[in-house]
C-alpha cells in the first residue's frame, strides 16, 4: 500500500491546467456587433484550414479588420460591403488560413474590427485543434499539487494498519438542466444546472464539486467530499469554465483517487431587436415627423433566453451627440417629449436580462422633429364691444386688443404697440395663452398696434405677426356734408349766380360738440377768404358778388381742439349770371337744310344757331379751313341767330357758332362744330404726309429705309394723285409715280443731300396738268459709315486666270470701284485699298495682306470687303462668301451680301463659309470676302468680263451691305 501511495503523488504532480481568455468588448458609441457563423466557440478543427466566415454590423463605415491566432496576428480579412440600411452598415467577414503548423490543443482566435472614427470592437473565441490526436491517459496524482488549499509532503503520509481502503473510479460527469443532460458544452447565467458523477468504489464513493474560471485560472470548490453524487449550481459570470469532480473511497486518507474536468462555456442569451416603434396618441408615426412638446412613446420589440433589457437613445445630429434617454430595465417602451426642433436618432439597445455586455442589438431610426408654426389670421381693436374699422382710437378709453391664431399645439400671444413718432416699440403683454389684452392709449398721434404669435411649445422669438396703423386722438370732429340752398332748395348742380342769397350748411359731429368755420377760394386768383370764423351754428347766408369758379367750404372741429381743424370738405361752385346753351346748328341752300355735310363753292347758304339763356343769347359764327387749320370769324357775337355765307375755296372746313349769355363777360358759354366739304370742279389738296412705319416724319429722312408719301384731297368726280421728288443738289425732278387714284407711294431714298418731296392733284376728269399741289422739304442723311472696298490681288500678283486669259485683279478692280461708287452715292465713306493696278506694298504676298488689314485698322472703319473670283479644275462653279467664325456681324453681312448676289446674278449658291483668312481673321472690324465666280470657268470667265455682269455684283453686294443690322 505504501508504493501505490508514494505511486500516485508523483501522478499527481505531474497533471497541469490549461487556460482560456475569453473577452467581449462593446462600446455603446462605437456600435459594431461581430457576429461568427463558423468557427464557433470550442469548434473542434480537423483540416489545416482555418475558414473564417460571418458578419460585421457597425453604425460608421468599417475601415479594417485584423484576425489574431493566441494574440499574433494572421492577417487583414476583405470586407464586402452587403448593404446600408436603417442607419446601418452590414458587412460580410469571410478569410481563410493555413494553420497546419498550429498543434493540437485549445487556441484563442480573436477579431479586432475598427471603424473610420476608430471605434473597436473586438470578439474573442477558443478553437480545439484535433489532428489524428490518441488520448492520453492523465496521472490524476499530478492534480493534487494545483490545489492551494492540499499540501502533499512525501514523507508524511502514514499507512493506515487496521483499514484497508479501495481506490474510487469516476466513470462520467453530467451537467443537465431541467432533466436533459448538456451535450453542446453550454451553459446559460443565472440557470440552475445539476453536476452528477457517476463513481464507483468497493466502500462507497465520496464526491467534491470543483469549477475552474478559466480567465482568472482560479479554481473554486463549489462542494466539498460527501456521499451524494450530485450539486445544484447556478453559473453567475459568463466565462469559460472548467467544471470536475473528484472521487475518493469513502475511507481513503487521500485527497483524491480519481477524477474528470469538462469544458464549459457560460454565456448570457443575446437579446434580438427586432422592430423600434414611435407612436403618437397610439398611432405609430410613418412618416418620421415629430413635434416639439408632444409626448411619444418609444416602443421596442425584443425577445431573449431570460428576458430583454431596453435601453433607449437619442442623437442630435446637428450636434453629433448622444443622450440616453432610459436605462436598461425590462420595460419595453419610455414615454419621451422632444424640447428642440431638428434631425434626429431615436433608438433602443437590448441585451439578454443577465448580459454583463453593453448591448446586443440595437435598432437607430431617423426622425425629424419639427415645432408646429402659429398663424395669425386677424388682430381686431374693439370698443365697448364694437370692432374699430376706421383705425382712429381715443385717449383714455379702454379698448380689448384681440388675436386670431391657430397652432397644432396651441397659441401663445405678445402684444405690442409702437408709438411711430418716436419709432419705439412697447411691449404691452409677454407672451401668454389668453389672446386678448385691455389697452387705453395715453398719447395722441400715429401707432401701430400689433400682435406676436408662436407655438405653445415654439423656442423661436415669433411665428407670425401682425401689425395695423391707428390714429390716437383725443376727439375729433367729422364733417359729414357741406349743402349750398337757395330758397330751401340744395344746389345740386354746382352753379350758383352772382347776388343771390343762399344758405351754406355743414352737417358734422364729434363727442363734445363741433365747431364750424366757414371759407371761400376764388379759383380764378387762388385767394382763400375765411367769410366766418370757429363757431356753433352750424350755418352761414352767404352772397356772392362776383362770377367765376369757386371753392365753398367749411372746417370742423372738436368744441375742446387745440388744433386747426379735425376735419373739411370743399366743393366746387361755378357762380354765373347765366349760361347760354346752343341747341343745334343749321346749313341750309334755298331753304333746305344740307344733311350730307356737301356744300358748294359760290353758292349762298344760310347759317343758323338755335340756342337759349335766362337773359337772351348772342351768336358769333366761324369758319376753319382743315387744309391750313386756320380759324376766320365770319361774324362777332350779335343776337341775330343766322347769317349768309358763300364758299369761294373747295375743300375740308368745320362750320360753327359759339354763343354766350347776353351779359356774359366769357369767351363763350357752347358751341357746336360740324364738318363740311365744300366741293368744286377743282381738287384741292388738303395735306401731304411723309410716315416710316405709320409714324408722321417732319424732318430728316434716312438713306435706305422706305417710307410711305401720302396725299390727301378733295374734288368732285374723284382725286388723281402724281408723286414727285426734285434733287436739290442738282436743281433736278423724278416723277416716282404718275397720276392714280390711290393715294400713296413708297418712297426708298438711295443718296443723301436736300430733297423736294411733292404731290400733285388734279380731278378725275381733268384735262388739267394739275389742280393743286404740296412741296415740302426735307434732308436725307447718309449712313455715316465706313467701308472699306479691297479689290482682290493687283499689282504683281495678277491672281486666277481665265482659259481667254482673263485675270482676277481687273475683274476684282471693277467690281471694286462700282461697288464703292454706289456705296458713296447711298452716304457711305469708301476707302479703297486700291483704285489701279499700281500697288504702294512691297511684291511680297504676307506684306501685301498685312497692308491691306492696315488701311482697314488704321481707320475706324465698320466693315472690311474684300472682293476676289474663284478657280478650281475649270470644272467647278457657283457664288461664295466667307466671314471669320465668331463674329456676329461678319455672318450678318456675308448671309445678306450671298442671298442678293444669288438673287441678281443667278449663278449657283455655294453659300454662307467660315475660314481664316488673313484679311478675314486680322482685321478689327467685321468682314467679308466674296468670290462672286469661277474664272477658270468658260461660262463663267465670260460673265465675270462683262460690263453689266460687274455691274449688278456691284448693286447686288452694296444692296446686302445696307440692309444689315448695323450699317
């Protein structure tokens, strides 16, 4: 017995302890969650690859993630990116690595995530390597020298003598729950688990519990020896454990005969969130609005093992900041009332009810939180009930200033009131729930009166606003009607005669009575006479001493104001002797009235007014030729009412007769005029117009626009009209149309200087030269502008020649002195680059092309026109014009210059090109370059040699010229 003794210590000795780290980490900011599919924790490994695979939630993108094996690191894994959702980063983990060289045995794998503001978040698990891997048998006597409570000496273990023990066999160890034995190595805190051994012994089996906590490395005897095989234990701390028991006989002096350790992981039950509700009243919010200062209900939805703990969180986002808002407890929802308007997270972390973690699950939602607006509708300002309308308050009255205003979550109101001549403002009543305020004003003058509104909860100075002008007075009278009588009748129609007695009478009020100030303005000397002053009565006799238009009026004022007035009406009064009125007017011949408004030349008509007046009419007749608008009196004021008179002129006249009271000191009191033509064998020409788009022109008429000369006349079988032009430079006349019955011509001047523009008229049957005429004078003025003509080549280069031996320099020169010929005629100022074949430049064609850009730049000039014939394979044909790119004008001119050459020479249109010629592209001004033809064309080469064909290139280019934009 004592060999085996001294057999087992050394066994004893010999058993050691293997250690396993397990740490989470969470960080309730930093929110990343690392959640493994493969390995587990405690996965047995039988490959050489270790296949990593799982995934990363995280608030903030992730910027990396390192893998360590027993804390050196293996590698950086790749991240693919899943998705964004409900503020959320999703991340797939997948790395795999070769761990042949790894031994067999327990090892720690650990994964360091970090998002891009540095956040970490680490997870830690325990593999088990198994490669073809014998067990080994473990000298339970090597445990004993673990145990810092059993102290083994050699040399002090006594043989029992008269006992013999046996030594006990543990067969299994089971931890079960609820009757069902763990087979997975897992365990819940807070559950009450049964550890049962299995041991056997000839003198009966004795059982101690043990647990080892693997972080710390400590060892913990849960129960100590005794004959019941089973303990009840209750795991309070997550953690990786090591749970045993030891047997020994029940009458052995050792510490131990045998024993069996199992692998233990003890976690808490991970909480899930599965859904986060804000409900309003019981209605959840969808549309992620919420008020300011309404209380919502913050809702999670979560399920775990043991029970969910909630924690609820709020970010501003404006700030970046985090408030929570509840602590973890085991009531699901947290009634909150936001105080701030802005963006928002609303969120809740869940763990499981015995989670020593920060969190397991989160859920964050974006709101926005919004403080509802007021809206003032109206403001009234009411006295003893009765609304003011007319803004005028008194002094010392008491008057209720009320809002309007609507807001989701009710209205406070402030009440100003700013004294304008002062430019103050007075705040009368803070902010409050009551929407009305009793204010008697203290000053008179001008006032604005206002109301400030805001949501009940609203942090802002105001919502909405309203302000309205009241007068403040301490009373004031009002004038309601001012009445002029005569003989107690009202004058209504605003005349009144001179001597006579009437009555003025104003009709005013005011609280302490009014006061009446009666006035007249003579209109004719703008002189106010005051004819009574402040009093009473208020009525006043009152006659008028002299005719003319006159101003009646009276001032009102309080009985008690220091003003000048409160109040006034004036009104307009003519004061006549009498007026006469003209009925109507008569021409008759022989006795019968003309109706036709015809009358003869010679031929003796009478006419005959027909007026009245209280004191008898005077009659004065007139007479105006409408040709000359010239007025003849035919016979001053006499009471007769008719006179004789005979046409000796045809034509267009007015016919009147003005008449006037018979003592009248006025010009007139009516007339009537009416319209006669006075008809002869003759025409007579009443007017003759000049118009530029229906406009009358009077002086100066412009070379290149048309207008429109129009005759107006009478005659008795019908008007021919003839038009005429005389140059006055030259003293010498152009028929521009001969006699016809229209009566209008356009008329395009083409030259500038002083002109005679004339119509003669004459009856359509008229064997007469003329009958009537008109002349008027008028200056036509040039273009005022500059254009230089460049005949092509010339000189040394004699340019493209013809198959006959035709050259490009004379054809250009021609056309050249033609063009500037006509142009000159029109007022424009031609400066040509050459006028013969003798050139000033040197025979050097770069010199040659800079000194004709010279002569153009060096002149102010408005367009630059070179003049050139075009060559080819004798093939070719057609008219081209080019201009630089990017100028406006350049393009206006050579599209007008192209469409008339090809209207009037007719040769094909090549069209409209841009290029960059020098000519084209240095000069200052815009320009052009015209190749009016083909000269290595026989056809062509023909036309270009004529002298007509030059010619209408000449017109046809100078017409386009002038009908641009800016010439």
């Amino acid at each position: 017995m004592k060999d085996k003794k001294y057999y087992l210590v050394p066994k004893i000795i010999s058993i050691f302890f293997m250690l396993f780290l397990f740490s989470i980490k969470a960080q309730a900011v930093s929110n990343i969650s690392i959640n493994l599919k493969t390995p587990t924790d405690q996965n047995i490994i039988n490959s050489s690859e270790l296949n990593i695979d799982g995934e990363i939630k995280s608030i903030l993108k992730l910027k990396s993630v390192y893998l360590y094996i027993d804390n050196e690191n293996i590698g950086q894994a790749n991240l693919d990116e899943l998705e964004f959702k409900e503020n959320t980063y999703k991340a797939r983990l997948k790395y795999t690595k070769n761990i042949s060289s790894l031994k067999n045995g327990i090892h720690n794998l650990r994964i360091l995530a970090i998002d891009e503001q540095n956040n970490k978040e680490e997870k830690e698990i325990s593999i088990n390597i198994k490669r073809d891997q014998e067990k080994s048998e473990t000298n339970k006597n090597t445990i004993q020298n673990n145990f810092v409570d059993t102290t083994v000496k050699m040399g002090s273990i006594e043989k029992s003598l008269t006992t013999v023990s046996n030594e006990a066999k543990l067969e299994k160890v089971e931890v079960s729950y609820n009757g069902n034995v763990v087979t997975n190595g897992e365990m819940g805190v807070g559950k009450s688990y049964v550890i049962k051994g299995y041991g056997n012994s000839a003198n009966g089996v004795l059982y101690q519990f043990w647990v080892k906590d693997l972080s710390t490395n400590s060892w913990t005897m849960i129960r100590d020896y005794g004959e019941t095989n089973s303990f009840n234990y209750t795991p309070a701390k997550a953690g990786k454990y090591l749970i045993g028991i030891h047997v020994k006989d029940k009458y052995s002096k050792e510490n131990l005969d045998d024993f069996i350790y199992e692998n233990y992981t003890v976690t808490i039950s991970k909480a899930k969130l599965e859904k986060v509700e804000v409900s309003y009243n019981g209605n959840v919010v969808t549309n992620g609005e919420m008020g300011v200062g309404k209380s919502y209900l913050i809702k999670g939805y979560g399920n775990s093992e043991n029970g969910v703990l909630y924690q609820f969180w709020v970010k501003d986002l404006s700030t970046n900041s985090w408030t929570m808002i509840r602590d973890y407890g085991e009531t699901n929802s947290f009634n909150y009332t936001p105080t701030k308007a802005g963006k928002y997270l609303i969120g809740i972390h869940v763990k499981d009810k015995y989670s020593k973690e920060n969190l397991d699950d989160f859920i964050y939602e974006n709101y926005t939180v919004t403080v509802s607006k007021a809206k003032l509708e109206k403001v009234e300002v009411s006295y003893d009930g009765n609304v003011i309308t007319n803004g005028e308050i008194g002094v010392g009255k008491s008057y209720v200033i009320k809002g309007y205003g609507n807001s989701e979550n009710g209205v406070l109101y402030q009440f100003w009131v700013k004294d304008l001549s002062t430019n103050s403002w007075t705040m009368i009543r803070d902010y409050g729930e009551t929407n009305s305020f009793n204010y008697t004003p203290t000053k008179a003058g001008k006032y604005l009166i206002g109301i400030h509104v805001k949501d009940k909860y609203s942090k802002e100075n105001l919502d909405d606003f309203i302000y309205e002008n009241y007068d403040v007075s301490i009373s004031k009278a009002k004038l309601e009607k001012v009445e002029v009588s005569y003989n107690g009748s009202v004058i209504t129609n605003g005349e009144i005669g001179v001597g006579k007695n009437y009555v003025i009478k104003g009709y005013g009020n005011s609280a302490n009575g009014a006061l009446y100030q009666f006035w007249v303005k003579d209109l004719s000397t703008n002189s106010w006479t005051m004819i009574r002053d402040y009093g009473e009565t208020n009525s006043f006799n009152y006659t008028p001493a002299k005719d003319g238009k006159y101003l009646i009026g009276i001032h009102v004022k309080d009985k008690y104001s220091k003003e000048n007035l409160d109040d006034f009406i004036y009104e307009n009064y003519t004061v006549t002797i009498s007026k006469a009125k003209l009925e109507k007017v008569e021409v008759s011949y022989n006795g019968n009235v003309v109706t036709n408004g015809e009358i003869g030349v010679g031929k003796s008509y009478v006419i005959k007014g027909y007026g009245n007046s209280a004191n008898g009419v005077l009659y004065q007749f007139w007479v105006k030729d409408l040709s000359t608008n010239s007025w003849t009196m035919i016979k001053d004021y006499g009471e007769e009412n008719s006179i004789n008179w005979k046409p000796t002129v045809g034509g267009k006249y007015l016919i009147g007769i003005h008449v006037k009271d018979k003592y009248s000191i006025d010009t007139l009191d009516d007339f009537i005029y009416e319209n006669y033509t006075i008809l002869s064998d003759n025409a007579r020409l009443e007017k003759l117009e000049v118009k530029l788009d229906g406009n009358l022109i009077s002086n100066n008429l412009n070379v290149g626009k048309t207008y429109t000369i129009e005759g107006s006349a009478t005659s008795k079988n019908g008007v021919l009209y003839q038009f005429w032009v005389k140059d006055l430079s030259i003293n010498s006349w152009a028929m521009l149309r001969d006699y016809g019955e229209s009566n209008n011509i356009t008329y395009t001047p083409t030259k500038s200087g002083q002109y005679l523009i004339g119509v003669h008229v004459k009856d359509k049957n008229s064997k007469e030269s003329l009958d009537d005429f008109k002349y008027n004078q008028y200056s036509i003025i040039g273009y005022n502008k500059t254009v230089i003509v460049d005949a092509g080549h010339g000189g040394y280069d004699s340019g493209a020649v013809g198959p006959t031996g035709i050259k490009e320099k004379d054809v250009t020169l021609k056309v050249a002195l033609k063009l500037g010929k006509i142009l000159e005629n029109s007022g424009v100022n031609v400066i040509y680059t050459r006028t013969s074949d003798n050139v000033s430049w040197p025979s050097n064609e770069s010199q040659d092309l800079a000194a004709r850009v010279a002569i153009a730049n060096n002149n102010n000039t408005d367009l630059y026109v070179s003049i050139h014939a075009n060559s080819f394979n004798g093939s070719a044909n057609g008219t081209e014009t080019y201009y630089y790119d990017g100028s406006a004008k350049g393009k206006e001119t050579a599209e007008k210059v192209q469409k008339e050459l090809v209207n009037s020479i007719g040769l094909y249109d090549r069209g409209v090109k841009t290029a960059g010629y020098y000519v084209l592209k240095n000069t200052i001004s815009p320009s052009i370059l015209v190749e009016l033809g083909f000269i290595d064309n026989r056809n062509e080469e023909i036309l270009l040699n004529s002298d007509w064909f030059q010619q209408k290139c000449a017109e046809a280019i100078a017409k386009g010229i002038l009908g641009t934009s800016f010439m």
